[in-house]
C-alpha cells in the first residue's frame, strides 16, 4: 500500500514553554518527558509486555547490525523530529553512519535511519497519528516500524521518495520484516519472545 503523507496538522496551542527553555529543564529533570508544540508531557511508566517486547526488538536487531556501520540506541537519547517543537524518545533508534546531534550537550539525536515505536493503549493515538506522520518528516528517515502489543503484528512504513512511503502489515510469530535500508530482516518470533497472547 503506497501512502502519501498528509497535510502537517496545526500545531498544539497555546504554547506553554519554548523550545530552549524546555532543553533546559529535560536536561536537570529526573523523569523524562517529550516536548510536543509548547507543551511538556511526562512519560508514562511501561508494562512488563512492554518491556519485553522492546528487549526481544533491541537483541533482535543489535544482532543483526553487528559488523556494519550502524548503532541502535534505546530510549536514552532524545530525538528532534521537529526543531520547532516536537522532541520525543523512540524506543529504539538506529543510526548509520555518524550521529549528528543538536549541539555540545551530545543528548539530542538530528538523522535517525530507522525508528521503532512499541505502540501503548495510552499513547496509541499519538503515536500512530502525530507522532508517526512527524516522524516521516525526517529527511534522513528511512524506515518507521509501530509494533503492537496487543498481537504479533508490526505496521512497517518504508521510504520510497520524499512524499511517499509504502505500508506492510505483517501478522503472526512465523512472520517476518524485510527492512532494506539496513539490509536486516526481523523474525517476530524474536521481537515476541516470551511474550505470551491469549487465545
């Protein structure tokens, strides 16, 4: 399925906090917290499901990226998708080639390659809405991959030009994500270990 990306919704208003006064607070906070159009939200604590999804995902892919030149990064470092307002903490981030970073500090990622979300009842709006159509913005973006908790089933948006990316749904343990970009491909069966569904 080819998508083109929709018309950018307008951002939230009004605007609380700016962008550098809110670098500036993340930066001495305790807790982390995404910045979206002025306002600051405060991460919500994951599930066990959760947890084990993102460590299955992160295994997955580390292995697979060994030898090449590229990193993964779990939800330590920030990512700017938008330099007017929308910083955020994928799950997982994969960078080929050297990060480039906002400034000094080194804690706010620039050109992400690849981005996995682990998808949440509470968040699940955000960010398969906001978020997502955000996150194909990035000029260096070339794969975006939303993973569901509720079920084996990973929604995989790959770039095909500027405008345009294509959608591949893949359902069940036996499946399987091709993602060229980092030449790797991702058994669900890894991303799910131990993570039980019911009948």
């Amino acid at each position: 399925m080819v998508m083109e990306l929709a018309p950018q919704p307008a951002p939230i208003s009004p605007k609380h906090t700016s962008v550098e006064e809110y670098l500036v607070r993340e930066r001495r906070a305790e807790y982390r917290s995404d910045y979206i159009y002025g306002e600051i939200r405060a991460m919500s604590g994951g599930s066990l499901r959760h947890a084990r999804i993102i460590a299955g995902l992160h295994a997955a892919v580390d292995a697979r990226l060994r030898g090449k030149q590229c990193d993964t990064i779990l939800g330590d470092l920030q990512l700017q998708v938008d330099p007017d307002g929308l910083y955020v903490y994928p799950d997982l981030t994969v960078i080929c080639g050297k990060p480039r970073l906002l400034d000094q500090n080194q804690d706010v990622l620039l050109n992400p390659t690849v981005i996995f979300e682990v998808l949440s009842p509470s968040t699940e709006n955000y960010d398969l809405g906001l978020k997502s159509t955000r996150y194909r913005k990035i000029e260096s973006l070339k794969d975006l991959l939303l993973i569901s908790q509720s079920e084996p089933m990973v929604e995989h948006y790959s770039r095909q030009s500027d405008e345009v990316w294509l959608l591949t749904t893949i359902r069940g343990p036996s499946g399987h994500v091709r993602i060229e970009s980092i030449d790797c491909t991702l058994p669900l069966v890894e991303i799910y270990e131990r993570v039980e569904f019911g009948t």
